[in-house]
C-alpha cells in the first residue's frame, strides 16, 4: 500500500514543482528544495537563497507541522553576507508541513517564503494522514 501512496505522489510531484514560493517580487528570500513528498522518519534538506542587503540580520527557518514544530536561525551579516544557505530538519513524524523563511531586520520581518511539504508514515503513527 505505501508503494501506491509513493506511485501517486510521484505523479503529482511535477504539478507541484510549477507553484514555486509564496510572496512578491520584491521578496529576497527563496526556499529550494528537492521533493515535496518523504517518507517517516523524515530527514528534510532544503537550501535558503536570501539575497545580500544592509538590513539583512536574521534568517529564521521553520518546520510547521501538524504535530511537530522545528526551528533554527542564523545571524546574518547584512550586504557581506553570503547568498545560500542549507538548513536539515531530521526525524520528521507524518503529516502536513509548512517550510518558512523569514529573513529579519532588526525591528520587523523584511521578507517571507513558503513551502508545503507531506510526510508520509506506515499507518502506525497516529501524527499521520
């Protein structure tokens, strides 16, 4: 039954690579990720393209799940600040996934992205869909 789950999944995952991330030109922030769709336990790498600017101070980086919340974040250093960033979430229970990026000045949230993800279980978890 999870092989079919993963089939389907597999067929969508294109549709869902067209959505790209949430926010407006003017945003300096990207979340790159490979796959929409994991198995549990979870181990989630994705890649944060913040554009260098002076009031860049802080990357905060979050897994918004259904049952489960991860966060990290990193000082920035403004217009010398390199331009990628890699952030891994490991253990990942089942369940639906928000990934935010939010990259902050040092008074307000300068920019967003954001990414929905599905981790998959075995149907024993009773986090999973």
């Amino acid at each position: 039954m999870a092989r079919n789950i993963i089939r389907s999944l597999a067929l969508i995952t294109p549709l869902l690579a067209l959505t790209g991330t949430v926010g407006s030109a003017k945003d300096n922030v990207e979340i790159r990720i490979n796959g929409r769709f994991f198995a549990e336990p979870a181990t989630v790498q994705l890649i944060v393209a913040v554009e260098p600017n002076a009031q860049n101070r802080r990357l905060r980086v979050e897994a918004d799940g259904d049952s489960m919340f991860r966060a990290t974040e990193f000082e920035l250093a403004g217009a010398s600040e390199q331009r990628l960033h890699t952030v891994e979430f490991k253990n990942l229970s089942a369940g639906g996934y928000t990934l935010r990026a939010q990259v902050m000045s040092n008074s307000s949230i300068r920019s967003q992205a954001e990414q929905e993800i599905m981790v998959a279980g075995d149907g024993t978890s009773p986090g999973g869909w």
